[in-house]
C-alpha cells in the first residue's frame, strides 16, 4: 500500500512539474510596437522582457531595461530612470547595445547628453530608420535598419540587425545578428571601448575594498570609497575559468556574470560565435558594471602585442552574431549548461 502510494505522489508530481515546465517553454513572445515613442516592447505572456528604444534623443537603438523570468531588472537605471544608489558615471552605457569607439575616427561608444556642443563632432550617431520585422510566436523577431553617421548626417554604414527573443524554462535568450555594410571606405582602428555591451545592475557589480574614481564626460568626478558598497555582489567567470576582475582582456568563448539580487542568483551570459571575426572574442568586463565582448580591441587587450584594425572596402560587409542568456533562480547557470547553449548557437548561421 505505501509503495502504492508513494507511487502515486511521483506521478502527480511529476505531472505537476511536468505541466510547469511545458507551460515555461512555451509562453508566447509577443512584440508590441509604439511607433509614437519610437519604443518596441518585448513580452513573454503578458511579462516584460525588454524594450527596443530608438528615439532621436538618444545617440543609438539600446535594448532597455532587461527583464529576468521573475521580474528582476538586470541592467542598470541610470540615466534613463535612476534606480535608488544607481552609479552614475558614464552616462553612454545603457541597458544593451553593440557600437564602436573608432569608426573612421569617429567615436560611437562615448557619444551621449553629456558631450559639449562644440566636441560633438568627434562623435557618431547611429540613427534608426526603418523596423523591418516584428514577429511573434514561440520566438519574437525583431529587425531594423540603423545609419552611422557623422555629424553632418553622411552615412558611414548601414547596419541591419535581426533580434530573436525566446524563453526555455528560467531562462530567456537574446540572439543578436548585425551586420554592417560600408557605405565608404570605412576603419575600425583597434580600440579598447566595443563592440556589444551591457551596464549591468548595481548588484552584479564585483564589490572591491580599492577606492574608485569615475570620471564622466562632462568631467564630473565622483569617488566611491573601498569597502562602503553594501549592494554590489558580482562575480565574473569564462569558458576558460578566468575569474573576477581578471576576465578582463583574456579571450574566451563565453563569459558570464552572477550574484544575488533579492533572495535570487541571477546570470547574464554574453556568447561568442564561431563565425565571428577574431574568434574568440576580448571580454572589456569591468568590476564597476561594464559587461562587454570586443573581438577589435587586441591591441590595448594584448598591450601592444598584437593589433587588429578591421577595413571594409566601399560596399563590403561584416556580421557579428552574440547570444545572450539572462537567468534567475536558487542557483547560477552551470557551465554544461552554457556549453550546451554555445553549442546550439554556434550550429546556427552556419
């Protein structure tokens, strides 16, 4: 009777779980456009992922904010909508986004509000004109085509992004395709500040005892004492097991950051494609909240070691694929884990 019993209770639990677990993967995606607001929101069931933001306001397209299962914002506030003891320093670095900080001597990266009128011109715009796709199902699609520009509004590239949004239980994944097509003879000097990025919550920062001084654009100074930060909790580690504030300039094929925000560990993964120039990428991972994958920046990575300067000819193109994983729950993603969703993603675009 008891074996009976027991018997029973791991059917209906198992059918519980089951039912749970079916019902995770397969909540639609839904795309949401506000053409007014120049803004694309991303919905899994009737829950925020993320939001496509493309307004004249800002200096690129971001992804922002971005959103785990179980609502916990994992990219920072600031400058958008400050959240409580938001760091404030680079005032560029918002939610998600892929630029460059040499494009033909033109600085993408660093462009925001905080650039004096008359230094505007060493800086690049990358302006959305057209959305291409917005496709919900089982995946969210989401395409647009984007101008770099200079100041004067003459088009350096022509970029053509392809987002696909999915969610596989506690995980939900962002697979990012752009490719850039040069309108001109176009330079990608190697330089430090590239190519996909994120700004992390202040939670998912590495906490540290040194002092540190941010410096913003606008060359405001702000110093955070060693020591003092109760919140910041993070932690990096690689496909090749590098740790902490070492990931940073070391090649790998994944890197991942994690910590605790409320009662959850949460983990945001950036991947590499096999099919992405200079493969492996360079991790620019910083401990203040700088998430970023720059396969161009061998040079300041390497010191001086080695260099790599990307050219395209009038009309040649360049893809860069990345996937992103966003994860929350008792425990962080474990590394068979992610080799497993690095192996399916390197299958693709094959």
């Amino acid at each position: 009777m008891k074996h009976s019993l027991k018997c029973i209770a791991v059917i209906f639990f198992s059918t519980i779980l089951f039912s749970i677990s079916f019902a995770q993967k397969n909540e639609m995606i839904k795309i949401v456009k506000d053409q007014k607001g120049k803004k694309i929101n991303v919905f899994v069931g009737d829950k925020l992922f993320t939001s496509f933001l493309y307004p004249d306001t800002l200096e690129k397209p971001v992804l922002y904010p971005v959103f785990t299962v179980d609502g916990t914002d994992v990219t920072r506030g600031f400058p958008l909508n400050p959240k409580p003891g938001d760091p404030t320093d680079h005032p560029h670095h918002i939610g998600i986004w892929f630029n460059y900080e040499n494009v033909n001597g033109l600085d993408f990266w660093n462009n925001s509000y905080a650039i004096p009128k008359e230094k505007k011109n060493l800086y690049g715009w990358i302006k959305t004109d057209k959305i291409l796709e917005t496709t919900g199902g089982s995946k969210g699609i989401l395409s647009y085509h984007a101008n770099w520009t200079n100041q004067k509004n003459e088009t350096l590239l022509e970029e053509t992004t392809r987002f696909t949004f999915s969610q596989v239980g506690h995980k939900r994944v962002i697979d990012r395709t752009t490719t850039l097509k040069a309108n001109t003879e176009v330079n990608f000097a190697d330089a430090k500040d590239g190519l996909l990025g994120l700004r992390l919550a202040h939670e998912l920062q590495i906490p540290t005892t040194k002092d540190q001084k941010f410096t913003d654009d606008k060359g405001n100074v702000t110093i955070v004492k060693g020591g003092t930060d109760n919140v910041a909790n993070g932690n990096y580690i690689t496909s090749e097991g590098i740790a902490g504030d070492s990931a940073w300039s070391t090649r790998a094929r994944w890197c991942k950051v994690y910590g605790k925000m409320g009662t959850d560990s949460v983990s945001v993964v950036i991947i590499d494609h096999p099919k992405n120039p200079n493969f492996p990428t360079f991790w620019h991972a910083r401990g203040y909240g700088l998430f970023a994958a720059n396969p161009l920046g061998e040079k300041i990575f390497t010191n001086g070691k080695s260099e790599k300067n990307l050219k395209l000819k009038k009309g040649e193109s360049v893809t860069f694929r990345y996937r992103i994983v966003v994860d929350n729950g008792v425990r962080t993603i474990s590394t068979e884990n992610i080799n497993k969703f690095a192996a399916d993603f390197a299958k693709q675009n094959q």
